[in-house]
C-alpha cells in the first residue's frame, strides 16, 4: 500500500523468475503450497482478479527434508503431480567429497557462475524436444504401463493422465540429450520411476511412498511386453 498515493500497488514477488527454487517445500505453510499450483500449471499468477504472466521458461524446482517431520506439511496429490520428477541426489561419492576438503576458496562458488545458454536457445531447444518421434507401438506402451499403476493392488491412487504426458514428453528429452530423434523403450523404462512414483499413493502398509512406489513401478515394468525394434533389408 502506497501511503503518499493512497492506493495499492503491485510488486512483482519471487515467483516472477525463470527458475523459481523452493528449499525445503515442505516446511511452507499449505497456502503458500497452494499458491504455487496456478503457476506450476497455467504459467501465471492471479492476483485481485488480475492475471499476470511468468516468464518463460518457467521452471519450478523443489527440496524435501526426508528426516526433519517437525513443523512440515505434506504436500497434496495435486501438488506433487504438477513436479515433472523427483529425484534422490544422496550423497557425493568418496574422490568427490574428500576434493571438497582441497577447495581452499573463500568466496561461494555461486559467484563464479556464468550463463551457458540465453532463453531463445533454450526455448529453441525445447521446440526441438518436440518434434522427437515415438512410434505409435511406443506411445501405447506408455499408456499401458501408466494405466497399470491404476489396478496394481498395491495401488490406492495410479498416476494421472499428467502422469503419463509427463513420461511421454520425458522419453523424447531424454532420447534428445542422447542425440537421437527418435524415442527407444530404453528411454521410458528409465524415466518410469523418477516421473511416475510420487503420483502414487499405496494402501495402508505397503510401504514408503518413495520406495514403495518405486517397487510398484520396477515390477510394471519387469513385467510389462516391450515393443520390438522392427529391423529391415
């Protein structure tokens, strides 16, 4: 509120990036959770019924403290179906941690950092992302092992139709940081477990949401016919 103008005026909060990180998501309140779903879907935020746009790319990209419960709200079904993936990063490996021990620097590594790509290049890349072909026996095969997910008996909730968008539009990046382009089955069953097992919820006492989840979809997919490469003369 501008005192001197007598009216309200609008500034732009950190939700306006290109790449909007939320440490630790789960410690914000279920409002400010809430707030995050226009955005992660629509690109925009409404604010006294005005819309105004994000820019693009818009990225949202989350931490989870697996360990800490205290003063943590979980979030929804619909919040974590809106997150591409999840992912465990763990912990460095052995050469990689003891290097740490040798960086004598002073200053923070982040002031060291420097653009690799302008926003036309990645908007371009994503275009091209696109345009990787999936053959139709492919793309019925995603379907089937998302479908899957919903009559597993383990299963109280399968992964939504976001779900399999998600891993369809997943197999074609990957395929293209590959150099190909075109989709191999290789590429779905890879992504199967990072984009599918945080939409699903599992029945009382058969797991961890993460493992559990995992294991449900590691089965799908052992068990699931794979398309065959058709080979020509």
């Amino acid at each position: 509120y501008n005192q001197k103008l007598g009216e309200f005026e609008f500034h732009p909060g950190p939700v306006f990036a290109q790449i909007l990180l939320a440490d630790e998501i789960n410690r914000a309140t279920p409002k400010t959770q809430s707030a995050l779903l226009e955005a992660m879907e629509e690109k925009q935020v409404s604010i006294d019924g005005e819309t105004k746009e994000l820019p693009r790319p818009f990225m949202v990209m989350a931490t989870q403290n697996p360990i800490d419960h205290a003063g943590t709200f979980p979030l929804p079904e619909a919040q974590l179906d809106r997150f591409l993936m999840r992912v465990r990063l763990g912990y460095l490996d052995l050469d990689s941690e003891a290097a740490l021990l040798t960086n004598d620097r002073i200053e923070s590594p982040f002031e060291q950092l420097r653009p690799v790509v302008t926003t036309a290049e990645l908007l371009k890349a994503q275009e091209a992302v696109a345009s990787v072909y999936v053959r139709p026996d492919l793309r019925h095969y995603v379907a089937k092992v998302v479908a899957r997910t919903r009559v597993h008996p383990d299963v109280a909730l399968g992964a939504s139709t976001r779900g399999t968008i998600n891993l369809f539009h997943g197999a074609q990046a990957r395929a293209a940081l590959m150099g190909r382009d075109f989709v191999l089955p290789d590429d779905i069953k890879a992504l199967a477990i990072p984009i599918l097992a945080h939409r699903l919820i599992l029945r009382a006492g058969v797991g961890s949401r993460s493992q559990g989840a995992g294991e449900v979809i590691g089965q799908i997919l052992s068990t699931e016919q794979v398309p065959q490469l058709l080979t020509g003369s």
